[in-house]
C-alpha cells in the first residue's frame, strides 16, 4: 500500500511538472516578437547579400546576433548596410555597435522599433533540459526547433555548447531558450545530423555590458578587433608554451604529439602510391578558428608528421619529390590579397635530436591588423637516401615572437628514438 500511494505521487509530480513545462507552440507564441532577420544589403545592387538572425537583449532596441552575420559591415565599409526584418513585416536600419570576434558576437541597435529584451540567463541548464532555438532558415520565415542541452562542447579551444537540434543556415545570431523564455546561448554553427553548436550566453551579456551607445567607427570597431585577436593569441600562446610537449612514436622518430586537450589527431599509412611513395602520417589541428571575413579565417594551429620511403625511386627523385612537398605543404592557408600579404621565405639546415633537417619557413602578414602573422614551417630529414620525416607547423593570426617561440619548441621535440635494452 505504501509502494502505491509513492508511485502515485511521483506519477503526480511528473504530471504537474509537464503542465508546467510549456510546449514549443507555446515557446513559439511568447517569444517570438523578440527575434528578427538580420540582412546585410549591397547598397548599390540594393539587394540581400547576406541574412542571419538576431535577438533583443540589454538596451531598448538593441539586438544580438553573430558576428559573421554582419561582418562584411566592418570589412567593407560603406558598400554594405545592416536592416532588420520582424515577424509581423516591421523593417528599418541597424547600426553596428560592438562586435567579439574571437566569440563570433556582435551589437546592432534597430531604428524604431521597440520590444521588451530577453533575459540572458546567468545559469547553465541541466543536461538534457530542453530548449528551443529560433531563427529564420534560408530565408524562409521564423522557425523554432526544439532539442536538447548537453553541456560544454569538449575538445574545444572556444567554449561552445552542444545543442542536439537543427539549427540550419540563417538562423546564426538567434538565440536557444529555455522554458523561461531566457537565453542559454547563441545559434552558431551545424555540424549537420542534429549536432549544432551555441556561443555561450556569458560572452553576450559581457559584449552587451561593455558595449556603447554610439555607433562603432571604422578605426575604433578596428582597433577592438585586434586587441582582442592579440589578448586571444597571447593566452593560447602561453598555454602551448607551459609544460613539457607530450611526444608520440612514428616508426624510429618521435614526434611533438597532442600539444593540448582542444588539438585532434589522427593517422593512417598508404602504400602503393602514383608518386611510388610509402606514407605515414598523423596529422593534428584546432576544431575551431576565428572568423574574420569569408575569405580569411584565423586562430589556427595546425601540424603533420609524414613518414615517406620508398623503394623504388633513385635518391635524386625522391629528393624532388620531398622538395616539393615542402614549398607547398597540404595544410597551407586561405586568404586572399585583399587580407594578407604575400609569404615571404627562407630555408636553412638544423641539426636536431641526432637528424639534420632542411627547413623552410614562410611568412605574411594581415593587412588590417597590424602585427599579426600566418606562418608554416616544414622540417625534411636528411638522413637517409630512401626514407624521410617531413613535420610541418601551420600557426595563424599569431604575433611575431609567438610564432617563434612556438616554431623552437616545435622543433626541439623532434628526435629519433633511443634503443631500449
């Protein structure tokens, strides 16, 4: 009797709990007045060449979104203007206020309209709660999908969230609510199959705290960027740089390893190749860069070891062939002339871990940002007349002593590996 009258209340509280929780056409019907489309306007063809979505949040009239939304506002200037598009056909102008590139964040203010902001929630939703992401899809109108938290993304460099649900293209800069109507975190990006990712809801109300009320100036909306690009660097730099380089084993040589929880790494061999090379490679990089235009993204850091022999080639073939590989490595980066300058190259010998190597080292700098760099350096092993070790570091948006620090240490964990007893 007393099992009974137990389950039944329990059976009551999940009943009363569900009454509670509202569904999603009710989440729908609440909240979503306080989403618009974001649209960035080619002002001469006088048409859409870009859409997002965006949300109310801090002052009256100022809307949230990603920053990748609106980014060609503070990359072309005065070829492009921001409009907003409301669910009831309202429409009108923004003005960009402040962006968090490293967060993907921005601040625009709308020109008449009013609406009541949504609440940035100051707490993380248990695992599994349900919540529900708003945008507006391919241009199609206002879409809710519901899904499911599950926590922090891991192995990521910038915090993300995982949200089990469909968030598809232009529905970046919505928000993801919970049951309240608050915002847990900012649509972001898909990796498709109901994997999508949030900017956590902290790092908007830190812009949306820190943020003006003037529209932000060209040299000042620059200026921001790239003290954020140099504190970002600096802290992953710092990191990098702390402890010893965990090294991992690739047939005689070892080989800097996962240099940090955030860094992915794999491998394979192939045999058999058109280019009569045996290949081993492991192959490591960031999940995460930074957008800055859709032609140049930073923030990367990217290595590979590869183990090539052969048994066929003549030793001054396979030479070429290692030569080659080295002047156009395959983790080489975007970025066209507008962004960056031309590489600029040199090659040198070292002697390290009992090898000699042939390097090369590549450079350039942004044009917009003074004082950042990409760089790739590539090590070729000249020990043997059919074998090789070819280990190349691709780091981006790093300042100038950073890469150099970072390239030394890269280095100086290479080497062969010692007999065991």
């Amino acid at each position: 009797m007393r099992l009974l009258i137990v389950l039944c209340f329990f059976h009551m509280v999940a009943v009363q709990a569900q009454e509670l929780m509202p569904d999603t056409t009710e989440v729908y019907s609440l909240w979503r007045d306080r989403v618009v489309q974001v649209q960035v306007i080619d002002q001469q063809a006088q048409s859409k060449a870009g859409i997002g979505s965006g949300f109310f949040a801090g002052k009256d009239g100022w809307i949230v979104t990603n920053y990748h939304v609106i980014a060609e506002l503070a990359n072309q200037p005065g070829r492009y203007q921001a409009r907003y598009l409301a669910e009831n056909g309202q429409e009108g102008n923004l003005e960009l206020l402040a962006v968090d590139a490293v967060h993907d964040l921005a601040v625009l203010r709308a020109e008449g309209v009013s609406r009541t902001p949504l609440i940035l929630s100051e707490h993380a939703p248990p695992k599994g709660s349900r919540l529900y992401s708003l945008g507006y899809p391919y241009d199609i109108g206002l879409t809710i999908v519901e899904g499911t938290y599950n926590g922090m993304l891991e192995k990521s460099l910038y915090e993300k969230l995982h949200f089990t649900g469909s968030i598809n293209p232009g529905m970046s800069g919505g928000p993801t609510l919970n049951s309240r109507g608050e915002v847990i975190g900012i649509n972001v990006s898909t990796a498709g199959n109901q994997v999508s990712f949030l900017v956590p809801v902290k790092f908007a109300r830190q812009l949306v705290e820190s943020s003006g009320d003037n529209p932000a100036g060209l040299n000042l909306l620059s200026e921001s960027v790239s003290a954020q690009l140099e504190r970002n660097q600096e802290s992953v730099s710092f990191g990098l740089l702390e402890g010893d380089v965990p090294q991992t084993r690739l047939n005689g040589y070892l080989v800097p390893g996962p240099l940090a929880p955030y860094i992915s790494c794999w491998g394979d061999s192939q045999e058999d190749r058109p280019d009569e090379l045996a290949h081993v490679y492991y192959s490591c990089q960031t999940q995460d860069d930074i957008f800055l235009s859709h032609e140049l993204y930073t923030g990367v850091i990217r290595y590979q070891h590869d183990l090539l022999s052969t048994d066929r080639l003549h030793p001054m073939r396979f030479y070429k062939q290692l030569e080659k590989r080295g002047y156009y490595p395959s983790l080489r980066l975007d970025g066209d002339e507008m962004s960056v300058t031309n590489y600029e190259c040199n090659s040198d010998f070292v002697d390290q871990g009992g090898i000699t190597f042939k390097t090369t080292f590549c450079v350039r700098g942004y044009r917009k940002i003074e004082g950042l760099y990409d760089s790739y350096l590539t090590l070729t092993s000249l020990v043997k007349d059919d074998e090789s070790l070819q280990s190349t570091l691709v780091l981006a948006g790093f300042d100038w002593e950073n890469i150099t620090r970072l390239s030394s240490r890269f280095i100086q964990s290479i080497g062969l590996v010692e007999d065991q007893p």
